[in-house]
C-alpha cells in the first residue's frame, strides 16, 4: 500500500506543503513551464477545497492550474512525480509509464546537480532564511496586491495590467486628499469643540451644556503641476504613469498637466472630466510628438515662458522622466534654476531609479539634480505611495 501524499512529499523533506509548492513552481519555470504567480496563487487557493492526503486529487490541482497546454502535461508528470517523491507509484499517476530514467537535472537543465529531489529549488528559493521569515514571505507571494505593488511596471504582463490599472485607480484619490493640523466645524466631525460648545451653551442654555458642537481636521488639495516625460525611453512607464496623471487631474481642484518630448502641450482639457478611456483617446490625437526624443530644456523653457505666470507659487512641481535629453544641457540648468525659484518644491520622479543599479549619470538628469528637492522612483505602486506621502508631508 503507498503512502499518502502527504507523507511522502512532506516526510522526507521535513518542509510545509505551502514552501514545497513555491519550490515545485520554481522547478516547472526552470523546465519552461508558465507557473506564474498568479496560477501558483490559484493553486493554493483550490487546495482549500480538496482533501490533500488524496494523491490523485492533489495531482490535478496542480496540473490543472500549473499547465497551459497539453504538450506539457508529459513534462509535468515526470517534474511531479521525481519532486513529490512518487517514483514508486508512477505507474499508477495518469500519464505515468514507469519510465524512470530521466531525472530533475536532464529535464531542468538551469537546476544544480545533487542533493535530494527539489531540495536545491527549495535553496534557491528561500536562500537558507529562518522559517518564520520563510513562511512570511510564502504568504506574501500569494497576495496579489503585494505582487503587484513590487512589481516593475515594465514587466507587468497582459493578464495584470487591468489589475494594475484598477490599483492605480484607488492610489490618486488617497494623494489627493491631505488632513491639514487647522480644525473646522463639523456636524459629524469626530472631535469635540471644547470652546464652541461652551459658547453656545452660554447663548442658548445659560451655560448648561446640552450638545455638544463637533470639529474635524480641515482637508486640503495639494495644488501640482505634473509634467509628464512621454518620450520614447518613457514607453513602457508612461502608459501607467499617464493613468496615474489622470486620476490626479481629476481628484485635484486646482492641477494642471503638460505632457513633453521634442515639444510641451498642455492637456489638462483633455484629462478633466473625460473617462479614462475618452482621455486616452484624446491624448493619442491630441500630442503629435508622442514617442518622440527628448529635449528637456526647450520644454521647461516654454512652460516658464508661456504657462507659469498665472500659477500660485505654492505649487508644488512634479517632473516624470528618466532624464535622457538630446537639447542643449545648458538650457536644462537655466529653466530648472527658474522652476525652483518660482515653485514652492520640484519633484522629480524617475521610473529608473528603481533599479538598485542605477546611477544618475546621463547629462539630462545630472544638469537637473542640483534644483530637484525630491528625486523620487516611479516604477511600481510603491513608488506612487512614495510620493503621495511625500506630497502629504508638504501639505501638513
């Protein structure tokens, strides 16, 4: 008679269900399977509704989320069989032919040699952490607003970009609104106002209290002016960062937006009051240079020139470029010296400093950095959180 599952896998390796999934995953990616994170958290959400210790069961929860086609399916169950520690039973497995010569290494060339089966993925993957840290960072990796949110806006895939979209979506809103330390009076207000309350109790009571007046903390709108890098380098960042653009116009009383390459528009008319979608498609007939190069400077010098007048100088500017520019650098340095003079703070927020590798040294960005007070990463959803606290700090 054979062992459960459970035993067998679990047994021998002395490790959770959940690390042993992580690690199998990893092991079908090295083979060329598609074990995303979104199927592996698929996987682990049907094993709540089947009765693990039942082999065959287990088997086609994984094959069913962790297979796309069915060429795969023979690779799977040759993986499956050598990872859970079921050679003895392969026969009875659907696929399984007994055929035992072929082994983790040959079907996963990457994999170092040695050790027990999927035990050098399971290294791989955790890289020797304590378990407490293990089993954290396990259910992390099945949240996937948690994968999101790290995630590279670079690297997000056709099936997570509505996700990201959504997320999006719900960040503009909690930048927009900053709890300033001034109180007002407010029916519903969670405070209590001590001094109101004692005068209109005077007035209307002869001093005796018999309601009490309300307060809450004033809410002020930042007020911004975005000026968005939609240059060719910026492609695979600023087709979310222009969603982000937009919920910020919207949620914002008072912003205005320019998008810039080889020349600057204005579009705060086409982003306010638009969906989403309609904005989109007036921006795409609306900028001419979209995808274009870049000349910083001539664009900073056109909006000091023609747009900054009428702006309040308590504005704070927030400038979305990764900084490559083909113009002239000494015009980059004269308008940037004119930006920080007029406005109360300039942001600077760029979507390659995300990379721990990066450093600053394109001309652009290094004739900008000494009149930028916060140069910020724009890369993932992280980073948006980043600058709305960035932005509240300003604001309080």
């Amino acid at each position: 008679m054979t062992k459960p599952l459970t035993e067998a896998a679990g047994a021998n390796r002395g490790r959770s269900l959940l690390q042993n999934v992580l690690a199998f995953s990893d092991m079908l990616k090295k083979a060329g399977l598609d074990a995303t994170t979104g199927r592996v958290i698929d996987v682990c959400r049907s094993l709540q509704h089947i009765d693990i210790s039942n082999r065959e069961d287990f088997y086609y929860a994984l094959r069913t989320n962790l297979v796309s086609r069915a060429e795969e399916i023979e690779r799977f169950d040759r993986l499956f069989n050598l990872f859970w520690g079921l050679d003895s039973v392969v026969a009875e497995l659907p696929g399984g032919d007994g055929d035992k010569g072929e082994t983790c290494d040959s079907l996963c060339p990457d994999v170092e040699k040695g050790g027990d089966r999927g035990e050098s993925f399971i290294d791989d993957w955790y890289d020797g952490e304590p378990q407490a840290s293990l089993e954290k960072k396990a259910l992390a990796t099945y949240s996937p607003d948690e994968v999101l949110a790290t995630k590279d806006f670079c690297a997000i895939t056709g099936d997570e970009v509505k996700e990201i979209q959504r997320l999006i979506a719900s960040i503009a809103p909690r930048l927009a609104t900053v709890k300033s330390r001034r109180r007002e009076s407010c029916a519903g207000g969670s405070e209590t106002d001590l001094r109101r309350t004692l005068r209109r109790s005077m007035a209307r009571y002869g001093a005796e209290i018999v309601e009490l007046a309300r307060k809450q903390r004033k809410i002020r709108k930042v007020k911004v002016v975005l000026l968005c890098d939609v240059s060719g380098s910026m492609d695979c960042y600023s087709k979310f960062l222009i969603q982000f653009v937009y919920g910020l116009q919207n949620q914002l009383k008072w912003a205005e937006t320019f998008v810039f390459s080889t020349r600057l528009t204005r579009v705060t008319p086409l982003l306010k009051g638009r969906r989403i979608r309609d904005a989109l498609e007036a921006l795409s007939a609306g900028v001419e240079d979209w995808s274009g190069g870049t000349c910083i400077g001539d664009c900073l010098h056109t909006f000091n020139e023609r747009y900054s007048q009428g702006i309040d100088r308590r504005t704070v500017v927030i400038i979305i470029s990764d900084g490559w520019d083909r113009g002239n650098i000494e015009v980059v340095v004269r308008e940037m010296r004119r930006l920080r003079a007029k406005f109360r703070k300039v942001i600077w927020l760029n979507p390659l400093l995300g990379n721990a590798n990066y450093r600053p040294v394109t001309r652009g960005m290094q004739a900008a950095l000494p009149f930028i007070d916060y140069f910020l990463p724009a890369h993932n959803l992280n980073s948006l959180v980043t600058l709305g606290k960035t932005l509240k700090s300003l604001c309080q």
